[in-house]
C-alpha cells in the first residue's frame, strides 16, 4: 500500500498515521499541561496577615482616670489621705521622699507646685493661686499653652470622636490628659501599622536584597529616598 | 459514518482516492484520536471557567438594573435588598448578623472638607487599617484607600516619598508624614473621563460610584492626580468576622471583581452625623472633618486661621482636602530638651 522507495516502509503504518498519532499526542500534553495549569500566575505579593486590633483600635492614648486618686500595690487613695495628716510645706525644689516613681521632664517647667495646688493636694493651682479641678485640665495647660488652648477650644488641636453634627449624637472632644502625660508631655512614640502589601515603586534592591538575581519590572527609579540616607547614616 | 466516507478525499491521507475500505477503517481511528485530543485539549483550555462562581454571574434582576440616578424609590429599595441577600450568600453569613444595606441621600446645607494636621501627624498607618476595615475593601489583593507618604523635611516632592516605611518607632525626627487620599475634589478629573457616568459629584462634595454601572476601564484612575482611586483586580477576599455590616449602595457595599472604588469620606457614616473611621481612630488627632458651610465648624475655623495648604494645587482640580500646619510646626520635628536635675544650663 506505501508507495515503492518510501522511508517508512520499516514501520507497519503509514504516513498519515503517525501524523495523526503525533497530533494526538501533542494535542494531548497540551492538554494535559492545561488541565495541571503549569502556567498558573503566582504573584510576588506575599499573602496578606491579619492586621493586629490595636491598628484599628479608636481608644487615646491614655485614659486618665481624672480624679485625684492614687494607685498603690492595687489600692487606689485619695490624695487627702495622706495630704491631710502631712501637711505640704510651703517651699519647692526640695528632694522627694514620696512619689518617687513620677519621673518629671516637662521641659523648664520642673517644679511640683507649678501645677499642684501648694495646700489642697486634690487640686491643681491656676496663676492666681485659685484651684483648677482634677478634671478640667486643659484649664491648668492653658496657662502655658496658649496658642494650643485656643486650636483645641476651636476643636482643631486634639481629638474629635463621635459625630461632627452634634444634632446627630455628642461630639466627643478629648481632653489634654488623654494623648499627653502631663510629667512627660511629647506625645509617646509607637509602632507602626503594618505597611502597604503591595509591588514597590522605588528603588528595589533594599527590599529584594534575597532575589538580586531576579530582574524585577518595576525597577524604574533609582534615586535614594530618604531612608536611604537614614541607613547609611545609621551604618556609619 | 460520514469520517469514513471523506478520509480517501483527505489530502493528509497517504493513500490514493477510492482505495480498498481498509484505509478508510484506519482514517475513521486516526480521526477519531484526532477528535478525542481535540476536544479534550479544547476542555482543557476551557477549565478556568471550573473556578468561575455561579454567584458572581449577574441575576436578571441585576442585569437590567438602571443607573443609580434612574432608578425609582422602589427599584432602589429592590436592589438594596438584592444586595443584602448577594452579602450574605457571598460571605455566607449566620442568620443572626443582620445586613444593613442603605442609601443615606447629601444633606441639605452640607459640603463636607477636610483637613489634615500635617504638623502633627506621626505616620503610625492607623487611618489606613480602620478605613479598610470600616470600608470593606479587600484584604487580598490588598485595596488601601490612604497611603501615608513618608517625606523628605523641607520637600513635598512625592518622588522621593517612601511609603513602605517600617521602623520599629515613628515618628522618625528626619522626616514629615503626609497621608493622601481621595481629595474629593470640586472639579473631578475622574468624573470627566468615565466614559460610562459610572462617578459622578454628590451634592454634599463627595465623588461616588455606581458599582454596578462601572465597567472597568481605568480611565478614573489614570485621570486621578491623587492615585486616590483603586481598582480591584482580584475578587475582593474579606474575612466574613471583619464584614463591615453597616453599609451603603455609594460607599462600602462588598464590590465585585473588576470595578473601581474609592474614598467616599465613609458617607454611610457621615451623612448620619458621625466621624469618617480614619478621622476616630487617629491617636494625635491630625484629621479633622466637618462641614465647611457651617460656620462654626471645625474645617471653616481651620481655612479662616491656620496656614492651609492644597496637594499638586497647581493641577487645578479643587481639592476638598486640605493640609494645615501649627505655628511652631511640629514638636516631633525637634524633642523636647530635657532639664535634669542638678543639671547647669
């Protein structure tokens, strides 16, 4: 049936099968390579981990208790409690023998009765020697801070929670004493949420230092950013 | 049958035309292997369409919804309850969390602005976090809203701005924080370039989406000169515990996989009254949020008295989003100095 002088005389089918043979296999790998999806996308993102609850967390800072209370080893004393047996001697500036364990830097304003009230400890003392309540003390900061007194009774210096139309429910304006120690006044450090989880623009060898063999697309900008700086000022 | 008649008309076929019937048997196997590859190589090029969901395939319903401003108040509360019911089957949600699904319309006499401290903003991201969860936009692929640009001091060039910043404390002394986000701007780029009137400019200020209306195309978010839009590639993936249940057709309803969304200064929140989520949660009350026609409030107070400034001012768009400094600039900027005890000054 193969024609006379044909190659493939040595095999017991023709031509046109083996075509079709091969055909059907390449047909088949594909689809095979198809149905295991060996070209599946993997993305060089890494998967996203649970943000922690305190990124989302809307509490201050601090939540003072406002009230001329003192906590020790659990129990909680009014300030007269022992203010009233010792009297407070008139003088500033002397070594403490008791609250030992406040540590004051509030800049020049290094003096105990600055703020405290020289007779009734359960007060603070406003610049004509009259008592601020324990829980008015953006009465006491104002004395110094003006200008921050004045944005915060206009709502633009320190939180807002709440609602912005008080027709709609209370307006909730935070007090001094929740974002400031008034010993340590700088608002405290903190960590950082976490970060954008995303391809990063930018100079790519700081964070792909592990795939430097890799080529990365998004190598488009190589001027060095600020924390390139910080790092080579850190390194020297 | 009908294989086996064609295979001596087939030029592939080695044998001459009106052969004996046995290479015709052997054409009819040969096209028939060929079959059976060709159709399994065609269903396995087909199979992407196994992870297809049937939920995400449009309801009738959904299919001839109108255009948000065209519908009726009934067809609105049609596809307020069609949504509710495509949450809870997406998120397969017990019986027992309720899915509140609303249309807070603009109020009267309201243009909402904000303003942002940048004096006093220290970069911890919490904005970020709480906006997402408030938002429900997907956790992977991640969609953020706010993208806080670490800055050169002295600069507001973006360029050299990092925004994966991470050290183990902020603020860092050597640097400013300048988050950015949907400006909601008075003359919205975006909205001129939607070739469907899938955004458009709500009375109160803000710009929203029709998500069922957008078809994709990105045009918004290459007009943007925020990169305050975002689209979603992937089928947005939220952990069902952290859904956002309180939610709205303009704002926070889950999204579907190839629209465009954005900030909508949380409108189901605050077209009730309340604070937007980044504006409660950040701990140094650097944002601030109001009303700018009500004179009294705390964004007209800020425009009349602080030095305000307007990110990329010059390409004109008329942001409602402002930057304000404090006098002294920020305390972060320079630490307190410290007087020790006994210390001489």
């Amino acid at each position: 049936m193969d024609k006379p002088g044909h190659r493939l005389t040595l095999l017991p089918v023709d031509r046109g099968t083996v075509r079709a043979v091969i055909v059907s296999l390449v047909l088949f790998a594909l689809a095979g390579m198809l149905w295991a999806d060996l070209w599946r996308f993997t993305s060089p993102v890494e998967p996203r981990t649970r943000v922690p609850a305190w990124a989302t967390d809307i509490a201050t800072v601090r939540q003072p208790s406002l009230r001329p209370e003192i906590e020790i080893v659990g129990f909680t004393y009014r300030c007269s409690t022992c203010h009233r047996l010792f009297p407070p001697r008139p003088t500033t500036g002397r070594t403490l023998t008791q609250h030992r364990d406040i540590v004051l830097k509030h800049g020049i304003n290094d003096r105990c009765l600055n703020c405290h009230h020289p007779e009734n400890r359960e007060a603070f003392v406003d610049d004509k020697g009259s008592e601020i309540s324990y829980d008015q003390p953006q009465l006491l900061c104002a004395k110094c801070h003006g200008p921050v007194y004045r944005d915060w009774t206009h709502g633009v210096h320190g939180r807002t929670n709440g609602y912005w139309d008080a027709a709609f429910g209370p307006v909730e304006r935070k007090l001094c004493t929740a974002c400031h120690d008034p010993h340590v006044p700088p608002f405290p450090p903190m960590r950082p949420a976490p970060g954008p989880n995303t391809l990063r623009m930018g100079d790519q060898r700081r964070f792909h230092a592990r795939h430097e063999e890799q080529e990365n697309p998004l190598l488009i900008y190589q001027r060095p950013t600020s924390r390139d700086e910080l790092d080579e000022k850190e390194h020297e | 049958m009908s294989a086996a008649d064609n295979t001596p008309n087939n030029p592939t076929h080695g044998a001459p035309a009106g052969a004996a019937p046995e290479p015709s048997r052997r054409g009819f196997l040969r096209m028939g292997v060929n079959a059976v590859a060709g159709a399994a190589a065609l269903a396995a090029a087909l199979s992407p369409l196994r992870d297809l969901d049937p939920d995400d395939a449009p309801s009738l319903e959904e299919f001839f919804q109108k255009h948000y401003k065209e519908m009726s108040a009934e067809e609105k509360q049609a596809a307020l309850a069609r949504i509710a019911e495509q949450v809870r089957r997406r998120f397969k949600l017990p019986a027992d969390r309720a899915v509140n699904v609303q249309d807070p319309p603009p109020m009267d006499g309201v243009e909402f602005v904000y303003a942002l401290n940048v004096s006093r903003c220290i970069g911890c991201r919490k904005c970020v976090h709480a906006c997402a969860k408030e938002n429900n936009t997907s956790r992977s692929p991640e969609i953020q809203y706010i993208r806080v640009l670490q800055m050169q001091k002295g600069s507001i060039d973006v360029e050299t701005s990092e925004h994966h910043y991470d050290p183990i404390k902020i603020p860092d002394h050597q640097a400013y924080y300048l988050p950015v986000q949907c400006h909601q701007c008075a003359k919205p780029p975006c909205v001129k370039v939607c070739p469907t009137e899938a955004t458009w400019q709500e009375p109160d200020g803000i710009t929203v989406i029709d998500y069922d209306w957008c078809i994709g195309c990105r045009y918004c978010e290459a007009a943007c000169p925020y990169w305050a839009r975002r689209f979603n590639f992937g089928k947005p993936q939220i952990p069902a515990d952290e859904l956002n249940l309180d939610m709205a057709y303009l704002s926070n309803r889950p999204r579907s996989k190839g629209v465009m969304e954005k900030c909508t200064f949380c409108l189901h929140r605050t077209r009730r009254g309340r604070m937007p989520a980044c504006v409660e949660v950040c701990p140094t009350g650097s944002r601030k949020f109001g009303n700018v026609l009500d004179p009294d409030s705390e964004v007209a107070y800020i425009l009349r008295h602080k030095r305000v400034f307007v990110f990329k001012e010059e390409v004109g768009t008329l942001p409602r989003f402002f930057y304000y400094f404090d006098e002294r600039g920020s305390r972060y900027h320079e630490p307190i100095e410290v007087f020790e005890p006994g210390e001489s000054t």
